[in-house]
C-alpha cells in the first residue's frame, strides 16, 4: 500500500510503501523521512545573529554549488557526468531552498559560475567544494544555538559526504 512521506529537511513527499534509505529530492537520510501526517513545517526562525550568519553562509554556499554544477552539467562530456552533476545542481538547490526557508529570506544564485572544461577537473573542484561545506557544516553544527539549525547543518553535512564519495568515485 502506498503511503505519502516527507522529508523533514527539504519538505518534499515521496510515495512508497515504506520510507526510502535516502530522500530522493534533497538526499537527506531516512531519518528525516517521515509519515507525512506527522511531518512539521519550522518555516522562519527567530535566530540570534550567530545562528542567522551560518545560516546565510551555507545559503551562499549551496547557491554557488548548485550553480557551479548546472555549469558542470551543461558542459560534462559524458551522459552520466552530465546526470550526476544535473542531480548534485538540484539536491543543492533543495538545501538552498530550506534554508532561505528558516532565514525568510531569498538567496539570489550567483552570476557567471563557470567550471572547468574536462570532467575530471570538474569532479575534482567538486571535491573541494564539497569538502568545505562539509567542514563548515560540522563546525556551524557544533556551534549553533538553535536545535533547528544544528539539525539541519548535521543533515546537509551528511548529504555533503555523499556528493564528496561521488566526487572521489569519477575524479
């Protein structure tokens, strides 16, 4: 029997009949993915302005990654280069999206993000934009006074951990 779920990160509904391992539209663990009855909307928090700084860096951070891999995507060499860096552009694109949630604010994506010409430099330059939202996520994780904020930081940190392993698989 089918059910609807929701990921508690990104808020989009999957229909199965049991959660997947992995939410398919931000990446999110299943953890996160629960009957959608019981699903919470958090919306804008009231932030200190700590909490509110990481906050707007991991906006700036996912807009540039999902920006740089469209670019990655639109000039891959391969067709299963081209659909990994299409998905990483929307899973970021997703944690984007949440977090001008929590800010009530809109990220604007930056302009005139280019990448590198062979896939291998692109998946290498992934690896290092991967490694430094990670590195940044745990530390805004570990720091943040908000439970809401250090959840998420935690969640999209593991989500950044899977793009950096795919990153080292095609590099």
């Amino acid at each position: 029997m089918m059910s609807p779920f929701r990921c508690q990160l990104c808020g989009e509904v999957y229909l199965g009949a049991e959660a997947p391992d992995r939410c398919p539209f931000c990446g999110a663990r299943s953890s996160e993915i629960v009957p959608a009855a019981v699903w919470v909307k958090y919306g804008k928090l009231e932030l200190n302005e700590q909490d509110a700084a990481y906050l707007r860096k991991a906006l700036e951070l996912e807009l540039g990654n999902a920006a740089f891999y469209k670019a990655c995507a639109s000039k891959a060499q391969t067709r299963v280069s081209e659909s990994i860096f299409k998905r990483l552009s929307r899973q970021e694109g997703e944690h984007a999206e949440l977090l001008g949630d929590l800010l009530g604010e809109e990220g604007k994506p930056p302009e005139g993000v280019g990448c590198p010409d062979d896939d291998e430099d692109k998946f290498a330059e992934a690896h290092r934009r991967e490694k430094r939202a990670i590195i940044f996520y745990l530390e805004a994780a570990d720091n943040a006074q908000h439970e809401r904020i250090r959840q998420v930081m935690h969640a999209i940190a593991d989500v950044e951990s899977e793009h950096l392993k795919i990153s080292n698989v095609y590099r």
